[in-house]
C-alpha cells in the first residue's frame, strides 16, 4: 500500500483517469466502426491482410486496456469522494481528440500507416476525420484550463 507522500494526487489521477478512458473510447468507436464494420482500412495496411487483422487486435487490446484503466481510475477517485466532473469531463474531451487528431495526422498522413478510405478523393474524410478530433481537443483543454482556476479539495 502506498502512502500519502508516493500517491498521485487525487486531481492528477482524475486527469489521467479521463485521458485514459477518452483516448480507449474513441480508439475502440474508430476500430468497430471503421475497422470492423465498414472495412474501411486496418490500423496496418501496408503489409497482407493477416498483418492488418494482428494490428487491429494490438489497437483493440491498447484502447482496451486504456478504457479499463481509466474506468478504475474513475471508480477509485468516486470512491474516495474525489470525483470533480468539470476536470473528468475536460480530461475525457482532451484525450478522445488527442486520440482521433493524432491519428488524423500522424497514423494517416505523416507515418500513412492507414487511410480513411481507399480509392476516392481524400479530402473531404479528412476533414471529417481531423475536424471532430480538433474541437473535442479544443473543448477538453479548454474545460481544464477554466477548472484549473478551481481550489483543490
């Protein structure tokens, strides 16, 4: 058991319970939506189909993962009475559009790990795919920065 002086404060594990569990929702709404029902693309297209099906299980079992830690985190901080909704819902905000802007940028257009779509004009979904990721960014971030201004309890 950890003492006072090793835990992380209760506002920082808010944070990181709400990043967490953004960035594992939106990952796993991109991978059953986009991956698995409309078979638009697999986290990895650069390589056969069964290297594309082993990267969308990593990306499942990584969003997962990330959704159950950040629900325990949540659970934890409800249960201790520590539980701030204005910083957990920035938190959530900021990493469902870290996530959906990152790969918006970085897996599609910088490392072209994977595409929105294949053999149509690109533009529009990504648009639509960077956009959405960019105001829910914007909105969290600036949701933490109003209750930043908040006392701690």
């Amino acid at each position: 058991m950890a003492d006072a002086s090793t835990r992380p404060p209760a506002r920082r594990r808010l944070l990181v319970s709400g990043l967490l569990l953004g960035a594992g929702v939106a990952g796993a709404v991109d991978e059953i939506v986009f991956h698995q029902l409309l078979h638009w693309h697999h986290f990895y297209d650069r390589a056969s189909g069964a290297a594309g099906l082993v990267s969308d299980g990593l990306l499942h079992a990584g969003t997962f993962s990330a959704a159950v830690a950040g629900m325990a985190l949540l659970a934890d901080a409800r249960r201790r009475g520590r539980f701030l909704p204005p910083l957990w819902w920035g938190a959530l905000l900021t990493g469902a559009g870290a996530f959906q802007t990152w790969d918006g940028l970085v897996h599609h257009k910088v490392l072209r790990l994977h595409q929105v779509r294949y053999g149509v004009d690109l533009t529009g979904y990504d648009v639509a795919w960077v956009l959405p990721g960019v105001l829910l960014l914007v909105a969290g971030v600036a949701l933490l920065l109003r209750v930043r201004r908040v006392p701690a309890a």
